[in-house]
C-alpha cells in the first residue's frame, strides 16, 4: 500500500502522513531533543505519549520499531539509524530522556539490562 503524498510549494514530492506528522509535531507539549551519539541528536516523543506498541517493540529489543513509533519525524528516525546506536548508546539516550522529561519509564531501564545479559540456558 502506498502512502498518499503532496506536492509541496516547491514542488517537491513529499509523504503526506510524514508532513502531518512533522506540522503536529511542533503543537506536542513535551517534545524533547535528545543526543543518541555525539553530534547527533533526535526529538522524541514524551513517554506519556508512547504506544504500547512502541512499548512492546521496547521490551522485545526492537528499537528500529520502537524508534520508528517514538522519534518525532522521519528525519529523527534517519539519524537513528545512520547512528546505529550500541545498547550502551541506547540505554544513555533512554536515561537522559527519563531524566529531562520526568516522565520516564521506570520498566524501559531494567528491560535494556535484562536484555544486555546473557541468555544462555544453564
């Protein structure tokens, strides 16, 4: 299925849901822009405004599904995966988000841990 797309005033072909998406964007309360690596940061929304798909993406280790849902715009979304965080990068992004909006997810932390551990059975 193809997106709908809109011809811009400059003629460029561009996707109508991104569009809307990035004009909504600017009427989010909370909105924060955070460094994932350095020299690179994304906006993201604020955790009250997550999916629970977007969580779920989280607590299975998706984070390209997670971003996708999470980070303010396609463009924030093309930085994360140009950056390809680390867990390690991943966790410090989630940590200063937690930290700035004051709204963290107490469970996205201890699932980042979980999932950095091995999981070899004894």
């Amino acid at each position: 299925m193809t997106r709908p797309k809109v011809i811009t005033e400059d003629g460029e072909d561009v996707d109508k849901l991104a569009l809307v998406q990035n004009e909504a964007l600017e009427d989010v309360d909370g909105i924060r822009v955070i460094e994932l690596a350095p020299g690179a940061s994304v906006r993201v929304l604020p955790p009250r405004m997550w999916r629970v798909s977007a969580l779920k993406a989280m607590r299975s280790a998706d984070f390209d599904e997670w971003a996708k849902k999470c980070l303010g715009s396609t463009e924030d979304y093309e930085v994360f995966c140009d950056v390809d965080p680390t867990l390690e990068q991943v966790e410090q992004f989630m940590k200063r988000l937690n930290e700035e909006s004051g709204e963290g997810n107490s469970t996205t932390s201890s699932t980042l841990s979980r999932r950095s551990k091995s999981t070899r059975k004894k």
